[in-house]
C-alpha cells in the first residue's frame, strides 16, 4: 500500500467513561499536534457511540483522526484494525499519540497490529480474572452488588403492615426512601426464600 499525505485537519478525539473522570493527559497530549477535538462521554461498551460515528464521517481525503490511545476511540484490536483501513482506503491518516504512531506508515502499521492484538489480549485477561474473581466469592457465599436498603426484620414489618392494610405502598416506599417497585420485588424475594412459618 502507498504511503499517504495527510496535511488536511487533524481532529482529535477524546472519550471517558464517567463523567468525573479526568480528561488532562488526553488534552494535554492532543491539543499541541490537532486543530479540533471532539469529546464523548460514553463507555467503549455502548453501542452506540455518536460523537465518534458522527467524526469518522466527516473526515475527509487528507485529514487524520488523532486520539490518545487506543481504548479511547475502540472496543477492541478487531474494531481498531477495521477502522484503520477503512481510514486508509479513503486517504484519511491515523495516530496514537502514546504510542507515537503513525498507521499511514508501514512501519506504523506493523506496531498497531502488534499493539492493538496486544491490548485486546489484556482486556480479555482482565475480564477473565473478574469473573473468575466473582465466581470464587459467589462460592463462598458473599453476596455480590449493592447491599439490600432494607434487612431481613425490615422487609417482614413492611409486608405485614402492606398485607393489614396499614399504610398505603406508596407512602411505606416513600418512608423507605425506595421505589414502590424496587419495595414490591425485594419483599417477593423474601417471600421466596423465608420458610412458610414466616408467611
């Protein structure tokens, strides 16, 4: 493939998770060397992802797509390599900034396929012992995610005054600081695991 000329826009673009993550190392490292940016707070999971969609679209015959690295614009190595020559069929430039790469190279190329096989494999890792990890505490009887607003006495008072007529769902879910529903299922819950003598 040819070497390509890239000295039309070079647009940044920058991405977080959370809205409180911290976006200095991505400005920093792309400010000096681009002449727009373009941030979207999203996860790399979403499916859909319009601030990126939306710039992939837009660039044109010598522009380049300029990002910090490469969990920061894709959801894993297959999605980056497809992009990449999806950017370099239409004459369009490619760079990651950590990496001081450039994929309108063939030197650039070799290293981001090396590097972004690289980075999947680590993700996959990553995922793999969390799993793991949940698994073996599953087996030990810990429960996993948010603890329960309301204990096991709590849940028995709030079905017994529910079931004489007491209070309305509304108001108990309201004293609660719960939603009605979120109240309804956790009382089913117990409903399913308490012995018939707590009924």
């Amino acid at each position: 493939m040819k070497e390509n000329s890239h000295d039309g826009r070079k647009i940044g673009y920058l991405r977080v998770s959370r809205e409180n993550q911290c976006l200095d190392r991505q400005i920093d490292g792309l400010s000096v060397i681009c002449d727009e940016m373009r941030l979207e707070r999203i996860s790399a999971a979403s499916g859909s992802r319009p601030v990126f969609d939306g710039l992939i679209s837009e660039l044109r015959r010598g522009d380049s797509l300029v990002v910090w690295d490469i969990d920061r614009a894709f959801r894993s190595s297959l999605d980056a390599l497809r992009c990449s020559e999806n950017l370099l069929e239409r004459g369009i430039g490619f760079q990651i900034v950590a990496m001081n790469l450039d994929t309108s190279t063939r030197h650039g190329r070799l290293v981001y396929a090396i590097m972004a096989a690289i980075a999947q494999h680590e993700r996959e890792h990553l995922v793999e012992r969390t799993r793991e990890g949940l698994a073996a505490a599953r087996a030990r009887g810990k429960r996993l995610g948010r603890p329960p607003k309301l204990c096991h006495s709590e849940l028995l008072e709030a079905r017994r005054k529910l079931e004489k007529d007491e209070i309305s769902l509304h108001d108990l879910a309201t004293q609660k600081n719960m939603h009605p529903w979120s109240l309804i299922r956790a009382i089913r819950r117990l409903e399913m695991s308490s012995p018939k003598s707590e009924a």
